[in-house]
C-alpha cells in the first residue's frame, strides 16, 4: 500500500472541521442550558463573550466584576440553576472573589470562569501578564474549585463546576481556564464527544422515617411551637408545601428577610411583628432553611428561650449542632422533609395551641398599631419611615415588583416597613450582610424575571455599585432606584472635631445622583416629601425603564450601624471622640 504524500495529508487536515477551547466552552454551556453570562470582558475572554452572545446566550456586560458577580448569584437564587458570571485573569478574577465568597455564605448557586496565565509560567513566578495562582487563591472562598488544563477536558470541567454549585448545600465554584487552552484546537468530532449534558444534578435528598417522626413527637408536644422560616425554604420554589404544612398545623411563623412573601406577610399566623416574644416564649422552634446563625443571635438567651428545643431542617448534615444542640435533625430537601411530615402525620397530631397563637396575635396587633401611628407622621425634613411608606404603597399596588434593599438604615428600616405579598420577590444582603449587592442583584432580578425592579438602597450602600446606572440604561432594565440619601455613612451631621475636612461618615448631602441616571439616559428625580416620592415612583415604574429617585433624607435620621449597633465596639467614649488637649 502507497504512503499517502505530504500533499494528501495536508488536503485531508484541511478537510477535518475543528474547534477550539472558545466553542467548546460555549457548547458546553448551551447544552446545560445556561441561557445568561454576566460578566466583564478583557484579555483572554473577550472573544469567549463575543461567541457566547453569537450563539444565543445572553451576555450582560458590567462595569465591574464584583457586580457581575452579585448578579450571576442573585440568578442562581431565582432559578436554581447556576448563575454564570465570566471574568478576566488576576485583578479581575480578585473583583469576582468577593461576590463568589458571598454567594457562598448565602448558599446560592453560582459559577465563575475566568481566564487565567499560563500555569509553567506561574508556577516558576516568570512574570506572566496578570499572573496569579488563581486556583489556590479561590479554594478558601468558595464551596469547590477546579482548573482545566486541557482543551478536551473542558465539557468535563464545565459539568463538574455546574453541577457542584447546584447539589447538595447550593455555592459559589470557580473555574479557571488559561488563555492557552481557550485557544486550543482540537478535533471538532472528537470535541462534541467530550460534552455532556447534566442529568438530575440537583437530586431530591429524603430525611428517614425515625427522623421524621421524632419530629412530629416533638411538634406534637409543644405548648407553644414556632416555625423560622429561612432564604433557603424561599430557594427551595416549594411553596406550596410550606404553606400547607404552616396552614395545616395553625403554628405561628417568623420569616427571615428574605423568605418574606413565602406566605403574605398579613398572614394571620405572621408573628413577625411579635418577633421578640416569640422567640422569647417558644419551647419548640423549628427552621426551615434558616441557620442559627448571627441573624438569629445564634439561639441564645436572652433572646431565645433557654430550654428550647430545635428541629432543624437543612440539606447539609453538617449545619446541624452548629450553635445548639438539634433535637430532631430533618436531613433532607425541604419539599421532601415537608412531604415526609405531612404523610406520616395522623391528621390533627401537630396543632398549635390557640392560647399561644392568640398571645402572639394580640402581641402583633399592639406592634402593628404602634407601626401605623409611626407611619402616620410627616415630618419635615424627611425622615427613612416616611419615603418607605411611600414605595410601600406604590409597590402593593404593584406585587410583581422585586424588591432589593441594602444600607444599614434602609436596609432594616425597609425590612419592617415594606411588606411582601409574593415569594423570593425581596433580595437584600443576605447572611454576611454585605454592601455593593445593590446593582447587581437588581439588573439580575430584572433580565431573569422580566419584572420592574425598585432597588431600595442607603446613599452610601449606592456608591458600592452606582456606576452600574450605565449597565441597566445600556440594557433599557426596568429597575427604579431609589437612594435614601442623608448625606452619610449611618448618618450625615457627624462632625470632625479637628477641622473643616468631612468626618469618616460624612458624604455629600448635597450630592444629586438622580443628575446621574440623566447622564446615561435614564429619567432622574429629586424628592423631598413622601407625596413626591409616591408620584415619581409611579410614574417611573409605568414608563417601564431605568429611573433613580434621590430622596432627599434629614441628615440626623438614622443610627449607628442601623440595629445592629451591639456589634460596632465603642472606645472609652462611648463613641465620641474628644479632641486631644494641646
């Protein structure tokens, strides 16, 4: 048989069809139906942008990479599906850590993919552009990470990182992909055979029989059972089962921020405006994708009941006994914990006492009466609880409207003031109560649901993410901003002793951000009274486009630290600094 000559061989390699690390990438993704890519582009993956977008996934260019990345977590909360947010190497990928850390404390599940240096060059510390161990940097942050170091294993390493974030405890995975194996080519008949499509990633995970019902026992004994519902059981999407293992039971209810609208926050067993003694009271507390965490002062007294007992419900074996002891694990996902409750329950075995319900319903009624005579003042200047009446009442009118709210005045004075009548429709800082989620969260909101979005944020949680105002005009988002603006960190009329140079929690009082929005092309307004507010927030949310309200805040309204004051320690002062004498 006759060689073929060096001619054939070249004709017949030009016949071959190829692909690279680029398309391998994205047909990876399609396959797994990853439909959004939130991201900033940059040396190497601004043509892995430019092809993902040419095949039909959306791509959402940001400003920066940390509000991409808040983005692409928010998704992953809303979808259950793993938010995707694309960064460059080094600085960039730094950018995205922090929102990749978070979605990880949050449990929300989310990918990043960054481009990366060449691991020979790294590893001898050559000096490559950007270079930086990304993989060992991420590890600590995140729930996995992994690196592809070949263009073949690229469907492998897409499946892994997908299906890691989404299983089991939801987190943040990070995938590092150098510059050299995006541009690798291979075979494209023998690339396609390396993808695959996730079958049952996220699979349903029952508690046992003997924990079932030691649960039961527990709720069925009670005097006074209270139930915590937490961002998890929101995550969950199994609402109904919530609300007819709640209903069913007739126990009262306490709802983390953001599991607010799991059931109408008028719901008749809401405790929430009786929080306090609630938790003060109840002997058996059951969470419901809630950790005993800071948020819930870790289950101690004074706050809570000394000899409570806790049944806990989570997906992770591990949270259990994490700050006190868990007298009946429910080791499951919650459909299926609720599921397992309500068929080996007899009918009318877990009721709550009507004493302790009419307690607590007497406890709110006092609160929410106290709330309305609050909410009935009109002071001037304008003060936190007078503007989110305001877009309390435009929003009931609107229960579409997702709601994101960070600050540390406006983030806790809305929680109580801006009720939630629909499911995973609130989204604010979550577990580590970080600032900067603002923007991202809310472009995020807006392009997965398609819904108008009010992003309720203090003046300065806004500085954290206000350059993503061009982000959301850029893309025509209908998100309404609206900046409690009191010219200050906490507050603005904090004073520097020593001078005329602004004290550490002073910012501009005189600042005009809604100028800002009219810069890119959104619609700006300026309010000053709770009327002016109801009339702008109308009309922005009607136009269906990019509007900032600046409502115009006394400077002496709100706290230091907002209510969570006890944890900011104070010098010998108290707080107040006395100028050295000289």
């Amino acid at each position: 048989m006759t060689a073929p000559s060096t001619l054939e061989t070249a004709a017949n390699a030009d016949a071959t069809e190829l692909t690279d690390g680029y398309h391998l990438v994205v047909d990876a993704l399609r396959m797994n139906d990853v439909d959004t890519i939130y991201g900033v582009v940059g040396i190497p993956i601004t043509d892995l942008a430019r092809l993902a977008q040419a095949r039909g996934i959306r791509y959402i260019g940001f400003r920066h990479e940390s509000n991409a990345g808040h983005a692409a977590a928010a998704a992953g909360y809303l979808t259950k599906k793993p938010g995707i947010c694309l960064t460059v190497s080094a600085p960039g990928f730094l950018n995205g850590l922090v929102a990749l850390a978070n979605a990880t404390t949050n449990c929300f599940p989310m990918v990043q993919i960054s481009g990366s240096s060449e691991r020979h060059l790294v590893d001898l510390r050559q000096g490559d552009y950007e270079e930086m161990d990304q993989l060992a940097a991420a590890q600590p942050f995140c729930k996995a990470a992994y690196r592809v170091s070949r263009v073949e294993d690229i469907g492998r390493g897409i499946a892994r990182a997908l299906r890691t974030a989404v299983s089991g405890r939801p987190g943040g995975v990070y995938l590092d992909i150098p510059a050299a194996v995006l541009g690798s080519i291979m075979d494209a008949e023998a690339g396609a055979r390396t993808l695959s499509r996730l079958v049952d990633p996220a699979p349903r995970q029952l508690p046992g029989p003997e924990a079932v019902d030691r649960a039961i026992e527990l709720l069925a004994g009670a005097e006074r059972p209270l139930v915590v519902l937490g961002k998890g059981a929101a995550y969950a999407q199994a609402d109904d089962r919530v609300r007819e293992f709640v209903e069913s039971t007739g126990i009262p209810y306490i709802p983390m921020s953001m599991a607010k609208g799991l059931l109408p926050d008028d719901h008749p067993q809401s405790a929430a405006t009786a929080r306090s003694l609630a938790l003060r009271k109840a002997d058996v507390v059951m969470l419901v994708g809630a950790r005993l965490n800071w948020l819930l002062n870790h289950g101690e007294a004074p706050q809570w009941n000394p000899d409570a007992r806790f049944i806990q419900v989570d997906i992770e074996a591990r949270e259990m006994d994490s700050n006190q002891p868990i007298a009946a694990p429910l080791v499951g996902d919650i459909e299926s914990v609720l599921d397992a409750i309500a068929e080996r329950a007899k009918p009318g075995r877990i009721a709550a006492p009507a004493a302790w319900r009419e307690e607590l319903a007497a406890r709110s009624a006092q609160n929410v009466a106290k709330m309305a005579e609050r909410l009935k003042a009109d002071p001037h200047p304008m003060q936190f609880m007078g503007a989110l009446k305001a877009v309390r009442d435009v929003v009931h009118e609107r229960p579409e409207t997702y709601i994101v709210n960070e600050g540390a005045n406006a983030l806790d004075i809305a929680r109580n003031v801006i009720d939630m009548r629909v499911p995973r429709h609130r989204l604010d800082s979550g577990t580590w109560g970080v600032m900067g989620i603002g923007m991202g969260y809310a472009i995020a909101a807006a392009v997965e649901s398609g819904s108008p979005v009010v992003a309720v944020e203090g003046d300065s949680a806004f500085g954290f993410s206000g350059m993503e105002l061009e982000t959301i005009c850029r893309y025509g988002l209908p998100v309404v901003t609206v900046i409690m603006n009191n010219g200050g960190v906490y507050r603005g009329d904090d004073v520097n002793p020593l001078g005329d140079a602004p004290s550490p929690t002073t910012l501009m009082l005189a600042a005009r951000h809604d100028r800002m929005i009219e810069a890119f092309g959104g619609k700006g307004y300026r309010a000053t009274t709770p009327a002016e507010v109801t009339a702008a927030l109308t009309e922005a949310l009607a136009s269906g486009g990019p509007a900032l309200i600046d409502c115009v805040i006394d400077p002496a309204a709100g706290t230091e630290s907002g209510h969570i004051a006890h944890l900011n320690p104070k010098g010998i002062t108290g707080g107040t600094i006395t100028p050295a004498r000289k």
